[in-house]
C-alpha cells in the first residue's frame, strides 16, 4: 500500500491548486452557514435571527456555486494555465 501512495507530496499543478481552494472555499461557506443557522436559533431578536437567516441563504447560492466550478475545474472544462 505504502507504495501507491509515493510522489503525492510534490508541487501541485495550477489546476490542482485551483480546485482545492475552491473545495476549500466551498466548505468554509458550508461551515459558515451552519454557524449563522446556529446563532440565528438561539435566542436572538426576529430581525437579528431574519438577517442571519438571509445571509446564510446568500451564502448557499454562493457554496453552490464554487462546489459546481470544482466540479468543472475536475472534469477539466475550465483550465487554469501554469503559474509562471
């Protein structure tokens, strides 16, 4: 086992990069809207707990779309050229 897992400490590519800080990206905004849900149910006012609620709605639309430009970065539709 050991041996299939040899070289995976190397650079990364620019494309691997890419995607990784969009997987990254995305789970910080999943973690973030859990969070606001969080904070928005324990005990604030209505209008507090609305506008957490609304910013953790913006958040989602934003988490699905950087999960969907991983995706893309995967599956090798969008490139990312080498950094020079």
């Amino acid at each position: 086992m050991a041996d299939l897992i040899q070289g995976l400490d190397g650079p990364r590519t620019a494309q691997q990069a890419l995607f990784y800080d969009l997987e990254d990206a995305a789970a910080v905004i999943g973690w973030s809207m859990s969070e606001l849900t969080r904070m928005a149910g324990c005990g604030k006012t209505p209008d507090e707990a609305n506008a957490l609620i609304k910013i953790s709605a913006l958040l989602k639309a934003q988490q699905e779309k950087i999960s969907h430009y991983a995706s893309e970065v995967k599956a090798g539709t969008i490139l990312r050229s080498e950094a020079e």
